[in-house]
C-alpha cells in the first residue's frame, strides 16, 4: 500500500507537550482521532474525536480505512494497549506508530526499579488470580488496575492469602503535573478513588507461593479422588516436556492437575473431562491458580471430543484409554507429537505393552508407598502401581 492511512499515538498526562513533532503533525492533520475520553481531553480534540466503544472494539476504526486517521492510546500502545489489536487487521504498510514511555516505565523510574527483573501485568478487566504464578516472596510486580477502588480490592485480595505485609505502591497521574506516589503497607491501605490511579506496584513479602518445580501438593487442588497424585503427576510432567507456547490436549482430564501445571510453564491446555462434576473442578481449580485464559475445557468423551481441536504439541491420557481411543488420537496428532499414557489396570497396562512394540517409546511402572507409624512400628502403604507409556509420534 501508499503511505500509511493510520498513525498509533502513545499519549501521557503531560499531553501535547510531551508529543513528537510527527505526532502532532498527525494528529493534525487526522480526519477522525479515536481515543479514551481522557487521551482526546488530554490531546484537545473536540469536534473531530470519537471515543472508544466499550467494551473496545478495534474494527470502528477500520470503517475509516483510507483515510487519515489517529487512534491515540496510553503511554507505549503495544503494551497492553490498543496497538496490538489494530495491528492484527492490518496490513504493515497502512499504519504507523509513535508510541511515548509506557506506565511500566514511568513507574519502575519513580520507584528505581531495574524493569527487566519486574513482572508487569495488566488487570484492568482480567482477575486478581492472574497475579498466583508470579507471587514470590521479594518479587516485583507492577499491576495496572481501573482507578482506586480496584486497587482496595488487591489489597485486600492479597491480604487474605497471606500477602498482607507486601510493600504497596499506588501511582496516580504519571508524568503529569498531578502526579502522584504513594506508599503502604497491603494489609493497611485504604482505598484511593481517585480515577487518576493508573498503577499498582508491590514488592512481595508474607507466603511462600507456588513453586516452580512439577508436582504440587495434592492439597491445592479441589477433587473427587481422580486425581494424577503428586510424584506420579512430576513424572507425566517430566515425560509431557512443557514449553512456553505449545499446546497440550489433557484426555479424561479429572480435577485438570496436569493441564494447570502445563499452563504455568506458560503452554496452553485443552482439557477434555465427560463428567459435569469433574468439570466444575476443573474450572475451578483453573481460576484459583490464575490459568483459566490458558485452559479450554470440554465436556465430552473422547474421543468423539476431539474432533476439530486445535492440532496439540503433547497429549496426555489418563482416564483408562482403550485401543479404539488410542487409534482415534493417534489419527488426530501430526508427527513429533509427544504422548503420554497412563494405566492402572491389568487390560490397559497389557495395552501400553502391545503399543509399546508397535511405537516403541518408553515403558515404565511406578509404584509410590508412604509410611504410617503406630507406636514404636512402621508400616508401608503401597498405592496402586501406575504403568506409563511416553512416546513421540
């Protein structure tokens, strides 16, 4: 295409002051500027603005396609801004971008905080539980909430699991002649309503979190008794090899222990469970642990289930597969898939042997016992052995 037809402009609260000069050249000469109320007060554009639809829409502003056109959003646009959402129905020659110093910026500056070791989330409509897998003791966060009261909210939210003591910081107006910081302690702060209030920083001190190695304590998740248990959990993990960004499909899913834990190594899972029950726990479990935006459950039997899912990196069975499901979901996977597979009984364990020899991988059994003691004596209890299967196609 011709020259740009759009330009993405970062504002701050310092206004047109802080504008480039292409920046205000744009905004110039733009037919139509879209924005939040407050970028087009900030910008002073009166007769020409049109506000963001809420919820935000970013297909208002293709209406205006070909002609000179300006979208200003806050700070850096690309950082949870509307630059993204653009970006994705555009073509890279219809738009420009002059993006300004993002809040993540403005904030660990005011705070002297190296950016590169803080973790920086938007929770501006996504919930509080987003925050579990980044909560550590001596961690640094900076949050961006809605205004004030939402920042009360966290703090209490924080409070009641342990995080009472964390440093917070409540950052309003940044870069702006009303700006300001503010210092407390979580469990004492006191709402600040004031809609200015961009940004929540906290420095993490109270519980211990989530730890970073597979195989969580059985205790974290809410379940029926079908659950993968923590040492057998670690070695499907191990096996299931997740990275960043890669897909899993999690067959006879039960409480989702083994999607959660997927999705915090930052892959997504798709969790496929026939039991309604089963799969409220699912959802539940998904929320608590802040990943319900990484897990798509579907109520279902496999595999009929599986028909039309998103092609996965890894799969998972651990609800008794039979030779037909196996087939099913062989057909399903492309090559290089890895496939992990539990049995408990002597026919699915007489299976994994049989498909062992056709696919080869690796064939192991892991029995666990733990010890109860009476008195002076120690005896063993041996949970049924588990036999695991793990191949790549």
């Amino acid at each position: 295409m011709g020259n740009p037809w759009l330009t993405i402009i970062g504002i701050g609260e310092d206004g047109l002051a802080g504008l480039s000069e292409a920046s205000r050249k744009a905004l110039a000469d733009a037919e139509t500027v879209f924005g939040g109320e407050r970028h087009l007060t900030l910008a002073g554009i009166t007769d020409r603005g049109r506000a963001w639809p809420v919820p935000f829409d970013a297909d208002v502003v293709l209406s205006c396609r070909g002609r000179p056109t300006a979208v200003l959003a806050s700070g850096d646009p690309f950082w949870h801004g509307a630059g993204g959402s653009l970006a994705e129905k555009l073509q890279a020659g219809e738009w420009i971008a002059y993006p300004a110093p993002s809040t993540f910026s403005l904030a660990a500056a005011r705070l002297g905080w190296r950016l590169e070791n803080v973790i920086c989330l938007g929770l501006h409509a996504a919930p509080f539980e987003r925050l579990v897998p980044h909560l550590a003791r001596g961690a640094r966060l900076i949050c961006l909430v809605r205004d004030g009261t939402a920042a009360g909210e966290l703090a209490r939210w924080l409070t009641e699991r342990g995080w009472g003591t964390s440093s917070m910081w409540t950052l309003s107006a940044l870069g702006g002649p009303r700006e300001a910081v503010r210092q407390h302690r979580a469990d004492g702060y006191s709402a600040d309503t004031d809609e200015s209030l961009v940004a929540v920083a906290l420095e993490m001190e109270g519980a211990l979190g989530i730890a970073r190695s597979c195989g969580l304590p059985d205790t974290l998740f809410v379940h029926d008794g079908q659950l993968t248990k923590r040492p057998i959990r670690a070695l499907a993990l191990s096996a299931l090899a997740p990275r960043p960004g890669e897909r899993l499909w999690d067959i006879g899913a039960g409480s989702g222990s083994i999607s959660i834990e997927w999705a915090l190594c930052g892959g997504t899972a798709i969790a496929v469970e026939a039991r309604g029950d089963r799969v409220a726990n699912i959802h539940r479990n998904a929320a608590s642990f802040g990943v319900t935006h990484r897990i798509t459950v579907i109520e279902g039997e496999a595999p009929g289930a599986l028909s039309g899912l998103a092609s996965p990196d890894a799969v998972f069975i651990g609800g008794g597969p039979d030779a037909v499901m196996f087939d099913a979901v062989w057909s399903h996977i492309a090559p290089r898939t890895r496939l992990v597979v539990h049995a408990v009984t002597l026919e699915t364990e007489a299976l994994l042997a049989d498909l062992e020899l056709r696919h080869g991988g690796e064939l192991m059994r892991a029995e666990i016992a733990h010890t109860d003691q009476l008195g002076r004596y120690r005896s063993w209890k041996a949970a049924r052995p588990v036999v695991q299967w793990s191949t790549v196609k």
